[in-house]
C-alpha cells in the first residue's frame, strides 16, 4: 500500500475530488495548508503599495492505495488540478508499513 499526498489549489479541490469520486477513490482526507514552492511567493497590490505573499493557501489532500492503482490515482489528480501556471501543487508517494482499523484493532491491507 502507498500513502499519496497532493498539495493542490484550493480553487480545484472540487475537480479533483469529483475526478477521483469518478475512478472509485473515495477515501480521503483534506486539509487546508499553506506553503510556497519554486515560484516563491507573490507580490500583490493593495491601496497603493506593494505586498510581498511568501506563503500561499493550498489544499492537502491524502490517500492510501494499493501499489497497483498508485499510477492510475497520480494522473486522475494531475489531469485535475493542472492549470498549467506554477503553483499547481505536487504530488507525494510514500510507503505505507501498516495500517490498523481503529474501531477493530484489525490490520488493515
């Protein structure tokens, strides 16, 4: 199983989850982060002056699958969350040891 991670722009959350609801990945978790990546922040005009934005909202959005829809799950969040400008977000793989099911102390795989 792999842990994915993708950090996206709040204004495609609702493409991405209906995109992902659409390929049967219906287990998630979300989260509001902020955070700046190559394009380093924005410059914004307000009342005349000129403000310096290092750390912008983004959107986290978590997921484990099985190691075989891993490929399928990264182009579904790709294709739904490009914009083509810098800052469309990242996505993270990471392995996954172990799961256990809260409610039933079962090992989930």
């Amino acid at each position: 199983m792999m842990k994915v991670e993708a950090i996206i722009r709040p204004e495609r959350l609702d493409l991405v989850k209906t995109a992902l609801e659409a390929k049967g990945f219906v287990g998630m978790t979300v989260g509001e982060v902020t955070g700046r990546g190559e394009q380093k922040g924005i410059k914004l005009q307000f009342r005349g002056r000129t403000m310096d934005v290092d750390l912008l909202p983004k959107i986290r959005i978590e997921l484990i699958v099985k190691d075989e829809r891993v490929d399928d799950l990264i182009n579904t969040i790709t294709t739904a969350a490009r914009t083509g400008r810098p800052g469309d977000g990242r996505i993270f793989v990471i392995p996954v040891v172990r799961s256990v099911r809260v409610r039933t102390g079962e090992e989930v795989m």
